[in-house]
C-alpha cells in the first residue's frame, strides 16, 4: 500500500513493502528518486536492516549457532504496517514474527519515520529491542537518485561534493563475496571536497567512506546545480554506488555499520559497526535528503 505526503514544495510516494521511499518530486513534477528500471536495478530505496551488505558466505554466528541472512537484511522484502500518517508525515512498522526469527532469533520493531520540512525529507529509524537479550544489528538507507536529471546532460556533468576537504581510501570490495578489505583501499580524494563522477569509479561496487570529516555530501550538476544534498550525521559510514552497467542513478548510503570485512570472524557481534542494543532499549538515527 502506498501513502503520498506533501509540504507543497515536496512530495514523496511511500510503501508499506519495505517500508520504503518511492518517489520524491518537487513543486515542479522533477523526480529526484530512481524508478527501479530492471535493465539498471530494480530497486529503489531498500531499508538496511539488521546488517548492511554481504555476511561472509551468507552466513553468522548468533549465540554459537549458524544464521543465513541474506545481503542487506531482512527489512527490505517485508511488509510493514503504517502506524501513523499525517499530510507530511508517515511513520512505519516493522515488528519481528517466525519468519524474520529464522535469520535473526531477535524481538525487534524497527520503526522508520518520513517527514517532509521545506526542501527536506527526514528518513529516521527507531529500533526497539523487545525481547530479554542484547540484541546486535546496523541499520542503514540506500536511496538511489536519478543521475542525470535533466535531458541533455551527462553523468559525467555531475559531483559529488563534500562538506570539508577530504583525503578518503576507501576498502577495496570483493565482486565475489561483497565483502570488504580494509588492507586494501583506494584512495579516491586527496585533500579535496569534490570527486568528478564517471561511471568506472562503481566498476568495483561501491565507494565506502569512512572515518570522514564531513557529515554533509552534495550529488548535483555544478553548473545547473540542480541535485540533493544528504545530511548522514550519526551515520560513521557512507557509501556511493551505482550499477556496473553504466547505470543513470547514484546511490548514497548512510550506514551505521559496514558488509563482513576480511579481517573478522562469523560472530555477527564482531562486524564493524555492530550495536549491542540491552533489552527494553531504543535507539534513534536518521538523515535528511534536501532538493538543490
């Protein structure tokens, strides 16, 4: 089911399956959101959760025992429940049954909130653990945006643009596996805010930054400087990808943890990034995508 809300300078389309953003328009009719063109990715927005990327062969250990989860969780093929909606607001549900307890033997509800605020959507996530043990997880966003916008204009004609110089090597990632190599990193800017895009950057999946001083990023044509911008404070990681395939989209990704890296064990509570929630608890992180 999907609920349309506005602010009169936005409007976003959400659905109850993955509990997820499907569109995000302007006053105008431009549409900033990836459509999900199979021919590129089908998806759109998927919602990271409880892990980001790929486990080593699929896999994890939970309290000893062996877990299949697949890549990105278990979010983004279910079907949440909305809670509540306003004209610019939704807030979604997701609470854990059998199904999501085969992969992940947690209690948890994973709420998401949209509220649309000027030029703004704030997407944030509130995760309770509702049963009896410490509950690891990561949770992360992974809108993808149309790159080019407008007829006429290239991928190669847009940045992305950080907040401060930056100087980023980021881990190489293995097209098997997905997984990250932290011995092994690119060095994708050196004492700078912008890096150009071209299309062979994603040829090895996606840049992964980390550690990085800026917590503003811009992906926008600087001489139409039409794009979004992404505010991921709270967030210690950020991806950019797009398909190999020379896709029209770049994906940002906030992520409060990373895929297994080659240098941990199966232990899910090992991951990077990993949060140990103590029963009872919540906790809260979001982030903001604005219309340039």
């Amino acid at each position: 089911m999907k609920v349309t809300i506005t602010n009169g300078t936005l409007t976003a389309v959400l659905d109850t399956m993955g509990g997820q953003l499907t569109s995000l328009k302007d006053a105008q009719g431009m549409e900033y959101l990836w459509q999900g063109d199979p021919a590129y990715w089908s998806g759109q927005a998927p919602v990271l959760f409880p892990i980001v990327g790929a486990l080593r062969d699929g896999k994890a250990l939970i309290g000893g025992k062996e877990y299949a989860i697949k890549r990105h969780g278990v979010a983004r093929s279910r079907e949440f429940t909305l809670l509540e909606s306003g004209t610019d607001f939704a807030v979604y549900s997701l609470a854990a049954d059998e199904g999501t307890k085969a992969s992940y033997p947690f209690a948890f509800e994973l709420r998401i909130a949209y509220r649309l605020s000027g030029h703004g959507l704030l997407t944030e996530y509130q995760i309770y653990n509702r049963g009896d043990t410490p509950m690891p997880f990561v949770v992360g966003g992974h809108p993808a945006f149309r790159c080019p916008l407008e007829e006429g204009e290239r991928f190669e004609d847009y940045v992305l643009e950080f907040e401060q110089p930056e100087t980023a090597d980021c881990p190489v990632v293995d097209l098997s596996t997905g997984m990250l190599d932290f011995g092994e990193t690119d060095r994708m800017l050196e004492n700078s805010a912008v890096l150009p895009l071209e299309h062979n950057l994603f040829y090895q999946d996606a840049l992964v930054f980390y550690g990085l001083k800026s917590h503003c990023v811009k992906l926008y044509n600087p001489v139409s400087g039409r794009g979004v911008s992404m505010d991921f404070s709270g967030f210690p990681f950020l991806a950019a990808w797009s398909a190999v395939n020379d896709a029209p989209f770049v994906a940002l990704e906030p992520w409060t943890g990373c895929a297994t890296c080659f240098d941990e064990d199966n232990v899910l509570e090992h991951k990077r990034g990993m949060r140990i929630l103590p029963p009872g608890e919540a906790f809260r992180v979001g982030y903001v995508v604005n219309v340039l």
